[in-house]
C-alpha cells in the first residue's frame, strides 16, 4: 500500500517559501505585496508566531466592502484569526478535508515549535494529486503495454 503524500513531500517538490508580514503591517502594504507576489494571502505573525491569515476575501469583506482606509487599518485588525493550521506530518487528504469543511483555501504549516514551516493551497494539493494520477496511468500504461507483449 502506498502511504498519502504528506505536507512535508508537497513542500519538498514546491518548497517552503512563504510570504508572511508582521501584525502590525498596515492592509495596504500587505495587499501591494500580495498583488506583487501573484498571491491570494499572507500569513501573519507576532514574534515568529503565526496569529492569523490576510486573504483576498479580508481585502474584500472587511475593507473595500467596509469602506474602510487600507493605509490607516492595521493586518491584526482584519485578518482572520484564528487560523487553521497543519503540521508537515499532516497527509494530503487531512488537508483537503479542512479545506473544504472550512471552506479556505490556504493552510500555514507550522513545525513542533509552532514556527512558520511553509503554506499548503488548494492549488498545492490538486496539483499534487494530478501528478500522483498521471503517474499511476502511466504505471498502468507500461503494466498493460509488457502484458500485451508478453501475450503476442
């Protein structure tokens, strides 16, 4: 039997950088960094502790909707906290699991000190999962093509 990809094999294929800002990041940096990095969150720390998540939907919901001054409100304000978190032994379906039933899109990963370790996305995981299928068609591929041969 096959174990279930962990969080820490998908951040040893991706990698474990993170784009993180201090509580005390104005929203307005914090989104000119999300949009100049190509991400949809940040995660957010106090003293190398992870205390939330800024997301596109923070930007949303508690800014823009709340008409309120992104240069005046501070992350901590706004973020959402607190946050769901996975660990690098978490297994893939673990993840999906909380995605889904939280309905988020992103999880930090924490190690045993509960220090910032990487980010998962649901991006991560079905990419992960796509490149595990196309592995078992091509295992498959090659178990029929030697059986076929071996037939003739």
């Amino acid at each position: 039997m096959i174990a279930m990809p962990s969080v820490k094999d998908i951040l040893t294929k991706k990698g474990h950088d993170v784009v993180s800002v201090d509580w005390d990041t104005n929203v307005a940096e914090a989104a000119r960094l999300m949009n100049d990095r190509h991400i949809g969150a940040v995660v957010v720390t106090r003293d190398a502790t992870v205390v939330g998540i800024f997301t596109e939907r923070d930007v949303l919901c508690r800014i823009v909707a709340a008409t309120r001054d992104p240069e005046k409100t501070l992350v901590r304000e706004v973020m959402t906290s607190p946050v769901a978190c996975c660990d690098l032994d978490t297994n893939r379906d673990e993840c999906r699991a909380v995605m889904r039933n939280r309905r988020i899109r992103h999880l930090p990963v924490v190690d045993a000190d509960e220090r910032l370790a990487g980010i998962i996305s649901i991006g991560d995981i079905v990419a992960d999962e796509g490149e595990e299928k196309q592995e078992t068609i091509h295992y498959l591929y090659e178990m029929m093509s030697v059986n076929w041969k071996a037939e003739k």
